[in-house]
C-alpha cells in the first residue's frame, strides 16, 4: 500500500501465531496493543506484581523496536500525543479535499463558457488522470495517506465532473451506468491506496448504481428511482454480504465500512416508508404501509443491534441503537404530540431513553466474555 | 517466496485510469454513433421555441457559470391523445378499470417511463390548437355580448390566442411509442418532425358528477437544454440581450431575434447547427399557421 517497497527496516520476527501486519490499520492495532500493555505493566509495577526486572527490559526493548519499525513503515501512531493530531489531520484532509474538489468543479464552470468544444473535452478528460497522477505521488511521498485521500477525492471528483459535463456538451441522455463507472475509479483507488474515504465513495456511487437498476428493471425510467425507496433494498442487503463473500485480509478496515453502509441502505428506506407509504410499489393502503415499514423498522434495528452484539460488529449496535431510537421517538410523535403536554410528552421521550440505556448496560454485561488466561 | 497481493496500488492505478479511459471513450462512441450519417432530422426553430438566456445588465453569463444554454420549449397538445389504451401501449399497467374501488391505489403515484416521443413543428397540431383558441375567443364573445360574461373574459381570451399565435412555441408532443423506426416511419418529414427520447407519466382523474374516471398523462422530453459551443457564443448573446429589450409590435406580437437549426441524431439527441441573432425590424411572418388563420380571428381586442 504505502510500502516504499524495500527501504523499510525488517521488523521484528513476529510472537507464534501471530502474522506481520499487512496495513495500516493492523498495525496501529499493533501499536495500541503494545502502549496499552506498557501502561498496564506501570500499574503492575506501582501494585508491586510487575515482570521480573530482567524479563521487562527485554519485552521494552522488543517493544521499542516493533514500534519503531512499525512507525518506520506505516507511520502509525505511538502516542496518545500523536493520535489526536492524526485525528486532526484526517478531518483536515476530508474538509481541504471537500473544498479543493468543489474548487476544481467550479473552476471549470467559470471558464468553460469562453473555450472551444475540444478544449473542453481535453481538459474533462485530463483532469482525472492527473488527479490520479498526483494521488500516486503523494502515496509515494507522504506514507500517511492523507495528501493521498485528498489527492484520491479531487480525482474522484473530476471524474464525476468529467462525465456530467461531458453529458451537458453533448446533450447526452442521461444514464445510470454513470454511477458504475464512478464506483469502477472510486473502488479501483480505494483497494490500490487503502483509502477508506474513497471505499465510500465507491458504495455510494455502487448503491445509485443498484437502485437505479433495480427500477429500472420494473419498467421504470431510471432516474426517478429516488421517488420508491424500496428500490435501495436490493443494493443494500447486498452491501451487507460483501465482507462475507470477500474477505479484507489486507484491509480488515473495509469490513466495517461495506457493514455500516448496507444496514444504512437497508434502514433509510424503511423509515422513510414507515412515514410515507404511497412511496411503496406495494398496492396497499398508506396507513398499512406506514405501519408495516413502521414494525420493520423496529424487527431489523433490534435485529442489527442482537447481530452486532454477537458479532462484535460496533458498527451495527450503534447504527442500529440509532436507528431504534428514532423508529422509537417518531412513533411517540405520532401518538403524543398533539394531544399530551409538551413537557410530558419530553418526560416520556427521557424515560424511554434511559430504558435504552439499561437495556444496553445489560447486553453489555452479556457480551462480557472472561480472557483466557495463559 | 512472497505471494504478490491480490490487489495492490499499480493494480489500482492502472484500474482507475482504465475507468476513465474506457468510460470517455463510451461516450465519444455514443456521440459519434448519435451523429453518425449526418442528422436524422433537423428543426429550423426561433426563439419562439428556444427560450434564451435572459440578458441582466449586471451579468448576463453568471459570473460562476460562463456557460450559456439554450432551452427547447415544447408545448403539450390541449388534445387528450394520451388515453388508457395508449398507456397501455407505452409499457403501463392499465388493467384496473379507473373506475374500480382499488384504482386509485393502483394508479397512485406511478412512476414515468422512458418513451420515443415525436415532437412536430408547425404543423397539424399547432393549427388546431389555435383553431380551439379561436373558437374560444368567439363563445366568449358570444358570451359577452349576451351579458353572460365580462369583458376581461374576451381580453383574456384573445391574448391566449395572440400569443399563442405570435409568441408561443410552434413544437408540440404529438406522439409517442416505444418502437423509435416505427415512429420514424409514421412521421418521416425531417424538417417537421424529429423522435426523441422522452419519458411518459400516468394518473389517474376522478369521477366527476359528469365523467367518469379515466386515465390519461402527459409526456416530455429527457434532453431540453443545449450548451451552446464557444464558436456560437457571439450570437446568442446578441440575440439574447436583443430578446430581453424588444418590445411588442401590434398585437401584442413580438418581433423575432433569433433563429437556429437544431439537428437529431439517430439516437434523437441534439446538437446546434447554426445560429443566427435577427436584426430587430418589422417582425416578418414565421409560420405558414397565419394564412391559415379563419378570417377576423387577429388577436385584437374589439376587432372583428
């Protein structure tokens, strides 16, 4: 991935069972396994049941070694010090190639009024390929990855430029394969670099894609694919069974992202259905639909909650909980809001949250699973 | 040995940058096939069914946008063609009887389909939709005269028709279907009409004390906006700036400053052939509709 490809220090031979990290991710992994171990073994020694004296300075130095390679070639984190800047930088990245894609966008328009036809095509087509130009050069550079998500994103969004505006020049019918190709680039770059950011900007562009098709397939024009919620369904259940059908060895950080997206692409549409039943294909009464999206709402977000737990997929507890919560709270608008004092009616909306709270306090305790000891 | 990952970042350099080249080249494949043979049809419009930029002193291009598009104003017939039969033949599901109990479950909110649609410039349809108007104008005056109704009514009534016959797009939806060479076949004149791809919508209308429920819809097309290329520029902004000072002649009727030659490809999308920014003097006449006007129907209040 970012590997300077045989300029790094040779790591340390790895414990029995376990394998040289093969990203990012895994390695920081690593590293936050070996800081929390340090800070537990101070708090042994203060307790007097630290490691024989001998024994701890040869697991330091072992230590001090891994994480310095570690940070020699995946430039990890190994400080509390150091995470919170890399917290910082990723949210300076996402937000300078927000504004730096959208000035991309915008520059063209500004000028494109005043250039010939071929010019226009040219640079359309151009700017793509120098915003992956300049994505490799930053994976080469910087081994972070930031400056390569940034340069990753602008190139995504000139391509997406690229095809739209070469629509408008040529009064082209619009077409959802755009979508395709647009999820092609993003999810080429996104496994090529491991560029999280772009993964997601593949699944989204994947989801359109999907949903487009599937009302399509019924006969309908594609772009009002949007007005039948129920047409993201397919795209995201199938979302869901990627990380079972393709497992991320070398980026074990996709997993979660292809987890979150498809319940997400599952959950929205029920939800907006559950307010909105004409929006269904299904030839029932609104009032009946609303009701049964409102029950399926409730099915899957407690569905996702139990899977997660079990699973120990955080993504899934969480999205569910929220999702819970609000199939929960909008309910008690309907029943509540017009009749029942609004201080009751907030009063209640607590209660209801600090039942949550006791009920996810006891799965918590369930999840517990005692550690083997050596 | 070292096995070589599945995918690594060569592999999704060279993925991506073959994204983008296979995507550019489907498109300039499908411009070049829509273009291929030279035009299929080719519409002598004005800026009667061009509606253009309109000209602010200020910024007429936008600052943040230097483009200027050309919009095609298509008129939909006051003719109920759209009946459930055609429906049926457009794709829709028109089983359920408009008037049974489940129909309008059935037909709510039902979601358009991609049609062929014709569309015919100054032809059939624009005359009788002016003849309707013009019958219109004479009940009102029928009216008018027997006290049944104002006078506003037959001043409203024969500026619909004035402008409807001086201003309003000349381009009409006359047809659609879903076998383009079939629609090709029935409408072959390439000066008058031209198959696009369109989409078509359903509802349905309730019963009424004196109808019953019937389905009907309506139909547009997908492509109504044409970026003009920089060697066109001059003029359309010439005669956009001329559309936004002109003033009317007599009759409410306004002179013409604009005419271009759009042309269809075969897959019916369309590009700008030429353009033309008219000089703004007495306007002439632009429709052959205006000798087939019946007699005393101008347009005029009061006239006769």
């Amino acid at each position: 991935m970012t590997d300077p490809e045989g300029t790094a220090p040779p790591v340390p031979p790895a414990p029995p069972g376990e394998g040289r990290p093969a990203s990012k991710q895994e390695a920081q992994r690593r590293a936050d396994r070996v800081l929390a171990f340090r800070a537990e073994l101070r708090a042994l020694e203060a307790e007097g049941a630290g490691l024989p004296a001998a024994e701890a300075e040869r697991i330091g130095r072992h230590h001090d070694s891994l994480l310095a390679a570690l940070a020699e070639r995946f430039d990890v984190d190994v400080t509390e010090g150091e995470k919170g800047l890399s917290r910082g930088m990723r949210i300076a990245a996402f937000l300078g190639a927000l504004a730096l894609a959208a000035s991309v966008v915008l520059l063209f328009y500004r000028v494109w009024g005043i250039i010939s036809t071929p010019v226009q095509v040219a640079v359309l087509v151009a700017a793509p390929l120098l915003g992956l130009a300049a994505t490799e050069l930053a994976a080469r550079r910087e081994r972070s990855g930031y400056f390569a998500t940034l340069a990753g994103l602008v190139a995504f969004a000139a391509f997406v430029l690229n095809v739209t505006a070469l629509g408008e020049i040529f009064a082209i019918t619009p077409s959802d394969t755009a979508f395709l190709a647009w999820a092609a680039f993003a999810f080429a770059i996104a496994y090529g670099y491991g560029l999280r950011v772009l993964l997601v900007a593949g699944i989204a562009s994947l989801v359109m894609f999907l949903s487009a098709r599937t009302g399509a397939w019924g006969g309908w024009y594609w772009l009002h694919f949007g007005e039948r919620p129920e047409n993201f369904l397919p795209a995201g259940l199938l979302l869901c069974a990627v990380p079972t059908v393709l497992v991320h060895r070398r980026l074990p950080d996709f997993a979660p992202l292809y987890r979150l997206f498809g319940l997400l692409t599952v959950l929205l549409p029920v939800l907006v259905l559950a307010h909105w039943g004409a929006g269904s294909y299904l030839p029932l009464r609104s009032g009946t639909l609303e009701s049964i999206y409102q029950v399926l709402g409730f099915v899957l977000s407690a569905l996702a909650i139990g899977v997660g737990i079990r699973k120990r997929w955080n993504e899934w507890v969480n999205l569910g909980t929220v999702f819970f919560v609000i199939f929960t709270w909008t309910k008690f608008v309907d029943w509540f809001w017009d009749w029942m004092p609004k201080y009751m009616f907030f009063l209640i909306v607590a209660a209801t949250a600090v039942a949550a709270l006791w009920v996810l306090q006891r799965l918590r305790g369930l999840a517990r699973r005692p550690e083997a000891t050596p | 040995m070292t096995r070589r990952p599945l995918w690594d970042r060569r592999r999704g350099l060279l993925a991506a940058a073959l994204a983008v080249v296979v995507t550019n080249a489907a498109v300039f494949a499908h411009v070049g096939w829509n273009r291929a043979g030279g035009p299929v049809a080719r519409l002598e419009l004005t800026d009667r069914e061009i509606r253009l930029p309109y000209y602010n002193p200020s910024s007429f291009a936008d600052d943040e946008d230097t483009g200027l598009a050309l919009h095609l104003d298509v008129q939909e017939s006051a003719e109920a063609w759209l009946d459930r039969e055609r429906l049926g033949e457009l794709g829709f599901d028109v089983r359920t009887d408009p008037g049974a109990k489940g129909a309008p479950i059935r037909y709510r909110n039902v979601l358009p389909r991609d049609v062929w649609l014709v569309l015919e410039l100054d032809g059939e349809t624009l005359r009788r939709h002016l003849a309707g108007l013009a019958e219109e104008v004479e009940e009102t005056r029928r009216a008018v005269a027997a006290g049944e109704q104002e006078q506003p009514a037959l001043e409203w009534a024969e500026g619909r028709l004035a402008e409807a016959r001086w201003n309003g797009s000349r381009l009409f939806a006359v047809d659609a279907g879903l076998d383009r060479g079939g629609l090709r076949e029935r409408y072959p004149e390439p000066e008058r009409y031209a198959v696009v791809p369109g989409t078509a919508r359903i509802w349905l209308v309730g019963k009424t004390k004196d109808e019953p429920a019937y389905l009907t819809g309506d139909v547009s097309p997908t492509v109504t906006r044409l970026q003009v290329p920089l060697r066109f520029r001059r003029e359309v902004l010439r005669a956009g700036r001329a559309y936004s000072e002109r003033e009317t002649v007599s009759g409410g009727r306004y002179p013409r400053v604009f005419r271009a030659e759009v042309a269809f490809g075969r897959l019916g999308e369309p590009w700008l052939e030429s353009v033309e920014a008219l000089s703004v003097e007495a306007p002439a006449s632009d429709s052959q509709t205006e000798s087939d006007m019946p007699d005393g129907i101008d347009g005029e209040s009061g006239g006769g």
